[in-house]
C-alpha cells in the first residue's frame, strides 16, 4: 500500500473481489465486510483514510450474492500540505465559466443572473460587463473522505487549506476574443495539468471555443467538456450540442474518444481512464442555476488522481532552482512579492537567488523573504508547485513578466536570436521574412522579427520550416525544446525551440541594437 500510494502521489484504488488476471469473482458480504476491515487496517498503519466509490454485483455460479467493491485510498505525502491538481478553464465568452467556479467554490448555486460569479471577479470593469479580462485563481478543496471543502460555512481559504486533503485550483482564463492574448499566457505560463473546456448547451461550438480546443490540443493539454446552462434548453438542444462536440473530437486533427457522463459510475469509470489514457474525453452537461448533475463533475475531480508520477516529480526536484514570474505585486507592509510556478529544483525561505534577464540582459541578487501556497504560509517549495515569494524591498520597476529567478550556479543563458522548428497553422498569405509575430514561450510573451526561414523563401499555412526568430524588445531566457506558441491577427503558429544564441550580458544591448 505505500508503494502504491507513493507511485499514485497520495492516491490509489483498489478493487475488491477482482481476481489478479482481471476476472470478476465477487466476494459474498461476510467476506466483503472482512476485506474492507482488513484494508481500513492496512490504511490506518500508514495514516491514510479510505472511502467506497461503489459497489457492483456480478453474475457468478453460486446462490450467494457477490459483490465487487472500488475503494479510494488517500494520504497526503509527509512533504506536502495537501495534493495539488491544476485545472484551467477554457470557452467561449458567456459559456458560464466564471459562474460555474463561483457555484463550486462557494457552495452556493447561481440566480440565473450572474451572482455566483461576483465573488471571482479581479476589476471593476469586469462587474459591470460580467466579462472576465485577466486570469484569476479559485480553490476547491476535498477531504480525505472525498467531501468538498469551499468557501461555505464561511471558512477562509487557510481554513480550506488546512482541512483538504487534496486541493483543485482552478485558473480562469478569458473568453473573449479581445484577450486571446491572456488565455494564452495563462496556458503557457501557468503549466496547468488539464484544461476544462466550458460549451453553453444553447449557443454550441461557437466563438473562441474552437480556438480554444485548438490551444489545448497544441500545448498538448488534456482536457474535458462541460456542457453548461441545460436548464434553459430542451433536452433535444442538449442533445445536439453533445453530438456535435462528439462529431469535432473525432475529426482527424483531434483524435480524442469522447465519453458521455450522466451516472456516478460512468463519473468514476471517467476520471480513471482519462489519468490513463489522454485520448479519453469525459463530457458532462450540467446546470449552475438548477444544480444538475453538479455531483458528478465533483466526484470526477475528487477521484481525478495527478497526471503526473512521483518520479518525474523528483528528478526536476533535483535540478537547480528556476522559478517563472508570472504576476508581480506590491503588498502593504511586506514589499515586492512575485507570482509564479518552480519549474525545476526547490525553494526555501531565506534562499539567495538571481532574477534576469534585464533589459541589458543582467541578472540580479535577491532573497526570498517568505513563500505563501494558496494564500496559506509554506516554507518549502518544490517542483511543479505554484506559489507567491515576498522579496522585501526589491525594487518592483526593475521586475517584469517573463523573467525567471534560479540559483546563481546556473549560470543562466539568454539570447535575443533563437530557432524555432513551426508549423504554421493559419494565414492569410505568405509567411515571409521581416514578419512580425508576438512569440509566447512558456511565461515569455514578446515581439518577435522572422530573421530567416531555412531551405525556403515563403511559408504557406500548414507548411513546417525552421524559423530563425530575433526579439525586438530584450534578451529573453529560454531553453532548447520549449513549446512555442506565435500569433499576429489571424495568423497562428506552435512549434518548438531548436536552437538558442546565447548571449554574455555585456553583449545585450549592442545586439539588441541600442
């Protein structure tokens, strides 16, 4: 069982009643309620708790009923506060997605018009046009038994922290076409472990939900549909919408297997094929006025287990430290504090680092005062954990987004001219030198020139090349087989780094052309 629960990172299922080669024998109940006895046992020597998620009875040659029993077992790792799953949520503008997360983590259902979503809102503008502009972050928590944990019965969110033992947080991205720019920062930057992609049952695919889907499919995100407001449309409406969303992930680009949810069973049988295997997409139509099949996205996320394994997890843990700035503030009576996520290595209070690259492609020292997971104090980061770090009185104009803070023995590389292997998704023309595109690599998002196009002359849309790219701002610092995102109106592009000019710091400037 710790083997199991260490390779699960704090979660695992065991079925009762299945036989080693995968046949369905079934226990009778005396023999049943001994085998629960026996794993509650079990879990209680190595401090975790376990709940059924079902029980199903089988055919098999015998008078005595048999049962065969699937039991959660879940322990939070001794290094960690709680289990972490990040979750982005993508759609169409008016979909409900900030309405649907208000209704989850507030525990209260929406009025039809708008209240839930209130509460997640970041500007002023953004009430009063009921359209979220910038990326905001919701928490969803889950006890060891499997029981929500929000912001119900008023708790605060160290409250929810402390009382989960596995934690969704949610990152709300944009609908509208307007901030394309910032659903697609959020996705790169924010490395969510899968997307949740939000489809109003009356209006269909429609807007940016297509462009959306495509992001997902390009970063290589897995992802699952929520059919939303299916209280105001008849069920053949319904309907229709989930036929079309089958008919699109099933086209040849997509190649996904989708997965209609309307049981608790098919809910559980959901989140553990879709951990499996990525080509699994679970759809679920619900309603955040009437309540509708709500459960069921909550049993799918409770079970959901990390998509990633602990062994990856520890090798980046063994790296040196680098931490992608995301978000920068300025907090009363504590100073510059930074958003980000570690990407490599691990961060502790009073750690000595370097963050770069300025605009003459310097890196400078800084410390880190404090560290904050989830609005709840922590004093160790490690890989793939999202956080905020307090940096005292460090100048905040001497901080943008896109700047990376590692520990000084890296000796970090910065270029202004790198080469990029594209394929290129959509344009009107031709796709030639001098083209200027803005470039998103991971939390950097600039301009960028085409330089060259190796073994070509122009690019047609659907064409693959490598691009030389130069940067027509600053130096930037990225790695050799980064994912790559470039857009300018309508035209598109991903691919990948292939190559990085790296640059001294001195040399910033002149190559910059200042």
């Amino acid at each position: 069982m710790k083997w199991r629960l260490q390779e699960g990172r704090g979660e695992a299922v065991y079925q009762i009643g299945v036989e080693d080669n995968g046949l369905l024998v079934g226990l009778a109940e005396e023999e049943m309620r001994a085998s629960l006895k026996t794993l509650h046992r079990m879990a209680e020597k190595v401090g975790a708790d376990i709940t059924i998620l079902r029980e199903r009875e089988v055919d098999y040659d015998s008078d005595t009923p048999r049962k065969i029993t699937e039991v959660l077992v879940r322990k939070v790792p001794d290094n960690q506060q709680f289990l972490d799953l990040r979750v982005a949520v993508l759609g169409n503008v008016d979909s409900g997605k900030s309405t649907l997360l208000g209704v989850l983590t507030q525990g209260e259902l929406d009025n039809g018009r708008g209240r839930a979503r209130l509460n997640l809102f970041r500007h002023l503008h953004e009430i009063q046009s009921g359209r979220t502009s910038s990326i905001s972050f919701e928490i969803l928590g889950f006890n060891s038994k499997g029981e929500v944990v929000n912001y119900s019965d008023s708790r605060t969110a160290e409250e929810i922290c402390e009382s989960s033992s596995k934690m969704i947080t949610f990152i709300d991205l944009a609908g509208h076409h307007k901030y394309l720019h910032t659903t697609i920062f959020g996705l790169t930057s924010y490395c969510p472990d899968c997307a949740l992609l939000l489809v109003s049952a009356n209006t269909g695919i429609a807007g940016t939900t297509r462009e959306h889907l495509g992001l997902a499919l390009a970063l290589k995100v897995p992802f699952f549909i929520v059919v939303s407001k299916v209280d105001l449309c008849a069920k053949t409406t319904v309907e229709r919408t989930v036929r079309q969303l089958e008919r699109v992930l099933k086209q040849p680009g997509c190649h996904k297997v989708p997965m209609l949810v309307t049981s608790e069973d098919d809910a559980v049988t959901a989140a553990q094929q879709f951990a499996q295997s990525p080509n699994i997409t679970p759809i679920f139509t619900l309603s955040s006025v009437s309540g509708e099949s709500l459960d069921l996205l909550k049993v799918f996320l409770n079970i959901l287990p990390p998509l990633t394994n602990s062994k990856e997890q520890e090798e980046l843990m063994q790296q040196l430290t680098e931490f992608q700035v995301d978000e920068i503030y300025t907090v009363p009576e504590v100073g510059t504090v930074v958003g980000g996520t570690l990407s490599s290595g691990i961060c502790r209070e009073g750690d000595q680092l370097v963050v770069g690259p300025t605009d003459d492609g310097c890196f400078l020292e800084l410390r880190v005062c404090s560290i904050q997971r989830n609005r709840s104090a922590c004093r160790v980061l490690r890989a793939g954990q999202a956080a905020t770090l307090a940096l005292g009185d460090f100048d905040r104009a001497l901080l943008r987004k896109g700047m990376v803070m590692v520990s000084p023995e890296m000796n970090p590389t910065i270029c202004s001219v790198f080469e990029a292997e594209i394929v290129l998704l959509f344009h009107a023309t031709t796709f030639r030198r001098g083209f200027q595109v803005t470039v998103h690599v991971g939390n950097v998002r600039q301009t960028a020139v085409v330089e060259k196009i190796h073994a070509k002359d122009k690019l047609r849309t659907g064409e693959k090349a490598v691009v030389r790219f130069r940067f027509l701002k600053h130096p930037e610092y990225l790695k050799v087989g980064a994912k790559l995102l470039f857009r300018e109106g309508v035209t598109k592009g991903i691919g990948h780094v292939t190559d990085v000019q790296a640059i001294a710091a001195g040399e910033a400037q002149a190559n910059m052309g200042f």
